[in-house]
C-alpha cells in the first residue's frame, strides 16, 4: 500500500453540525468557571467546594454561585430561580410537639434499634438537632414520625417535654373522605420514608469526612493531618499527582497502628509516607502500600524489639524500584496476583501486600531481621 | 500478565501535525487495533503509529493515564473520539514526558525496535513475530 497525495491536503474542521450534549456541558461548565479566578473541579460527582471557596474573600459561597455550578453541569433547571415561595403551600408546617401526641406506626417506620439510640445518646447535642418529619394523623391527631425516630427516643430520654416536627396533613375536602385521606397520607409517609432512608440517602465520604474533621479542628484528624504535611503529601479526594493520598481508610489504618513501647499512634504512619516518597517522589501515595509499610515496620518492631532504620528503607526501596518493580502501583498488583497464583484466591489486601513486601526482602535484602510473615507464598 | 504497548497517532494525512492521539493495545491485538484505523481512512492513506513502546500491562496503562493527566488542558473535549487526542502540541514535550515516566516514575516501557518504527499493515505482523521470539 503506497501513501497517496492526501498528504498534501490541507485538513478543514468537519464537525460543524449539530452540537453534542457533552460539549454542550463542557462549554457551560467553561463559561461558568471563567467567572472564577482560581479554577476548580467539576464533575458530575462532585464540584470542588473547598477550592471554590478560595475565590470569596470570607471563605462563603453564596447560594446562588452553587446553584449556577450545578445548572452548568445538569442544565438549566425546570423552575426559574426564586420563582416558587414555598412557604405560600403550606408543606410542611413547623411545631414543637408534646411528646405525649407523638406517636409510630409501623407500616412507615422500621423497627427501632436501642444500640443505635445509645450511640446517638453519646454524641447528642440539643442545638444539633435535626428535625424530624411527620404527618399528622386526621384520626387520633397524633403526629406519626416517618424520619427521626430515634433522635425522638433521645430526646425523650434526655427529658424533653417537647418535639420539633415538620409534619405535612391531610387533605379532607369533598373529593376525599376521611378513609381515602388518611390512605393516601400513609402512602406519602412511606415513600418518604423510603426515599430519605434509602434511595436520597448519601453517606458522608471518608474525604469528606476526614477534611471536615481537620477543617474543625478535631485533635486524631488534626494529628493524621500534620503527619501527611510534615511527608510533603496531600489529602485529595482522587489522586492524581505526585504525593497525593486518596485512600482514607488506609491512611488511618496506618496511623492506629499502636507502637507497643510508647503507646504512641502515628508512628508507623509517618515511616510509611516517608519511605514510599522517598522510593516513588513522583508517584501518588498507594493506599495498600502506605498501610502495608507501616504494618511492617509495626510489625517488625514488635518482634525484633527494633525500629527499622533509614539504611533499610534506602535498600528496599532500590529492591522494589530498580531490581523488581519499578513503581509502587506494579508492587502491590504483583504481590496480589503471586498470592492469588500461589492459593488460589485472594485474601485480605494488607495481608497479602505487608506478606509480600517481607517475603521479598526476605529473598532479596540481606541486611536487616524482619517480623515472619503473616502467610508465606513464592514471591518475585 | 499480558503486554501491552502504548502508541502515539498523528491525525491521517496531516503534515507537521499537532495533534496526537495516545492510546495502548494488548500485544495480540495490535494488528486489529491497526486494522480498525486502516479501515477508517481505506486506501488513500496508510495509518500507522508514529511511536510506540511496549511494556507489561500494569506500566503501560499507568502511563496512558499519566500522559492523559499531564496533557489534559490540551485534551479539547471529554466527547467520544475526542477524548484521547491531545491538541496544539509539538509531538517532543509528548515524548520528552513519556521519556520521565520511564526514568522518573519507574515505569518499565521499552523504546520499540527501529525496524519497526513507525508500526503500519506492512509490518505489523513481523513485529508480532519479532516479538514472539524475543520475549
């Protein structure tokens, strides 16, 4: 097959036709951002508040600028800004109930768990409350909860007289009857239910979570947090550059791991974060090598009475980098699929990598005692 | 394990161009891969990969997603067909970062053979075989 002269013709856009609805969000989400100063992300499962944020003198994003990033993302919305005054339809409605006119029925409510109520005893704060929802019942008047129990069964231990509600009520006109009312009422506690319990709910992320808990200053996540800065890495909820972490749950996985002879937390996290920048300085953190190298060192020290010293991280870093491996991501997909070949299956992750990472050294390295292995497989 | 090889396209009959397209393809299924861009433009012209490297899977799709995240400004849109083509750039800064991630991220890609470079119909099969052997 011979090239032809299309070569030397000059290649003229084609894609004039009619636009896509991708690059119909991609340019509504680039004029959005270029009101903005600093950019920041936006994705169809998060837009990056905190980094937007940085564009407001005060630190507060107004209402408005949210919604305007959500409509560049999902379009314009159904209903114009500010065109509905809700309080004009009269759902809900707002009381403090005596808690002697509250009740439950079961057809909308799931049972209720005294452990849970004992775990949100522990943390309750009065003016942390949210309010629970009800609709009140046209037959006994009573207000049936179909969210909130439980903050209902706290607040009745803890004393108090009376309920914040929102309840909604049913319609009794010349179309419904009192039996058909209270029909459709239940029905709507249901769905509500359902959909505030399950189908709406969306669980707070460990990111989300741990930058929270750093951002309002709770000692463990404050401490996990300096740990991560004194390493030169970052806590990010996808991790993408060199020094990122991305794995919540590991990263504290390794901080609670104890050193028996002080008591002291944190320790092996530190090791871990320094040894995996120092081997990999242009890599994002791996969460299963992080956790996996701090359970070594704990492990290690545990046995031997030692605390590995830097000469080891140096040396096994050069085994996993240059004689074996290369970046961190192969080590760990490697040392799973050795453990796989090897059983089987696959067991736990730190327990297959920490095993690995061992056996490897102890194959490989020559100056160091380490702890024995959790499971024992041929390894590299 | 499977290898792979990660490649580097130009837009087809574009002289001096500046817009690359980065995509990988397991060993076995390079001629196919080659075959569905040959299919694209037919006779007038013939698709090849420019560069190409050959590593082990999990190296190979690491630095297909390094590239895309160091390029992504120059990415144009995330649209199907559009995603993968990085636009408005001299083909060395492509190189020249695909080069780091060997030396600086430890991530193991072997420079493809001369004889084979750049990889077309007319030679993708001896590559194959080259590297049935070589392996």
């Amino acid at each position: 097959m011979a090239k032809s002269n299309v070569m030397a013709l000059a290649v003229v856009p084609t894609m004039k036709t009619k636009v896509s609805k991708t690059k119909q969000k991609e340019q509504r989400i680039k004029n959005f951002l270029n009101n903005y100063a600093i950019s920041f992300d936006m994705e169809d499962a998060y837009i990056d508040l905190r980094t937007m944020a940085q564009n407001y003198p005060t630190g507060i994003i107004p209402s408005k600028d949210i919604t305007d990033g959500i409509n560049a993302v999902l379009g314009a919305p159904s209903m114009p800004r500010l065109s509905v005054d809700p309080r004009k339809l009269n759902i809900p409605e707002f009381a403090w109930i005596a808690m002697d006119d509250i009740g439950i029925n079961p057809i909308f409510q799931r049972d209720i768990a005294p452990n849970h109520v004992a775990k949100i005893e522990v943390i309750f704060q009065a003016d942390m409350i949210i309010v629970p929802c009800a609709i009140k019942d046209p037959v006994t008047g009573k207000f049936l909860l179909w969210d909130g129990n439980h903050t209902r069964q706290v607040c009745e231990r803890m004393g108090w007289t009376h309920l914040p509600v929102w309840f909604t009520e049913a319609v009794i006109d010349d179309e419904h009857s009192l039996e058909e009312a209270t029909k459709i009422l239940i029905l709507k506690a249901g769905k509500s239910f359902l959909t505030i319990n399950k189908t709406g709910k969306r669980p707070c992320g460990n990111y989300d979570a741990h930058m929270i808990s750093v951002e309002c200053g709770d000692n463990e996540a404050v401490t996990v947090q300096r740990i991560v800065d004194a390493n030169n890495c970052q806590v990010k909820r996808a991790s993408t550059k060199e020094g990122d972490i991305s794995h919540i749950e590991h990263l504290y996985g390794a901080y609670d791991l104890v050193q028996a002879s002080s008591g002291i937390k944190g320790i092996y996290l530190s090791r871990s974060l320094k040894f995996h920048r120092d081997t990999w300085p242009k890599e994002e953190v791996r969460g299963i090598m992080m956790l996996a190298m701090a359970r070594l060192y704990q492990q290690t020290e545990m046995q031997t009475g030692k605390l590995l010293p830097p000469a080891f991280d140096t040396e096994f870093g050069d085994i996993l980098k240059k004689k074996l491996y290369g970046q961190s991501e192969k080590v760990h997909i490697r040392l799973k699929e050795q453990f796989e070949s090897h059983f089987g299956s696959l067991g736990a992750h730190p327990v297959v990598v920490t095993s690995g990472l061992v056996l490897t050294y102890l194959k490989h390295g020559t100056k160091f005692k380490l702890a024995q292995p959790e499971a024992t497989y041929p390894v590299k | 394990m499977r290898y792979y090889i990660l490649y580097l396209r130009k837009c087809p009959g574009v002289k001096n161009p500046r817009h690359f397209k980065i995509g990988i393809a397991a060993l076995d299924k390079v001629r196919t891969r080659l075959a569905s861009y040959q299919n694209a433009v037919g006779p007038v012209y013939l698709e090849e990969f420019m560069y190409f490297w050959i590593g082990e899977d999990v190296d190979v799709k690491e630095a297909e997603k390094k590239v895309k995240l160091n390029f992504k400004s120059k990415i144009s849109s995330a649209e199907a067909g559009l995603s993968e083509w990085i636009c408005e750039i001299d083909k060395q800064e492509i190189l020249d970062y695909i080069e780091e991630l060997k030396t600086e991220h430890f991530i193991k890609l072997e420079d493809s053979p001369a004889e084979f470079t750049p990889m077309s119909m007319n030679n993708c099969q001896d590559f194959s075989e080259w590297f049935e052997e070589t392996i």
